[in-house]
C-alpha cells in the first residue's frame, strides 16, 4: 500500500507530535501508531525532518523503537537534557524511565 505524503497528513503527524509533554518522549511508531497509520514510522521521520517548514514543533522528543537520538543531529540531545529526560548511554534516552503514555503505546 502506497502512502501518499500531502498536507493532511502532514499536519497529523505534527500535531500528534505537538501533544507529547515536557520532559517525555515518543518513538517514531508510537506517533504512526496514534495517526492510524502504525506501519509508517519512517514516514513520521521524514516529516519531522521537514518539520520546520510548518512551524515550531518539539520533534526532539521523538525517539526511534530502542531510544536512540536522531543521527547528525547534537542539538537533540541539549534539549532533551533540558527537559530532564534520562539517559541510558551517550546516544539513548532512558524509555522507561521517560515514555510518553498515551492512549496508543503498541511499538
């Protein structure tokens, strides 16, 4: 099934993200999973790379499936610190220590 990137989905994408809290964080599939599209984790990396494009939005406290901090990108890690997020190693946020938990947690 092929999965068209337009508007609608890309303002879903960033709302879901929006609604994460301070100090917590997601992983890409959780917030597939909360748009109804749980297969397109890497689609929610893509728009949260062009995220700027739309606004403001906290796309750093979206994390992959085990934790780990977006490649390339130092700044992330500042900002989750910021926050008071808990790490496990230089790379990886604590997840069980600082998950979002919302109404659809299933990756």
């Amino acid at each position: 099934m092929e999965c068209i990137l337009d508007e609608r989905l890309i303002y879903e994408i960033l709302s879901a993200v929006e609604e994460i809290p301070e100090g917590c964080v997601a992983t890409y599939g959780q917030i597939a999973q909360l748009i109804g599209r749980g297969k397109n984790a890497r689609l929610v990396g893509k728009v949260l790379g062009m995220s700027g494009f739309y606004g403001e939005y906290p796309c750093h406290r979206v994390v992959n499936h085990a934790g780990r901090l977006a490649p390339g990108w130092q700044e992330q890690r500042y900002l989750l610190q910021q926050e008071g997020i808990p790490f496990k190693d230089e790379f990886h946020v604590d997840l069980k220590r600082c998950r979002w938990i919302c109404e659809t947690n299933l990756d």
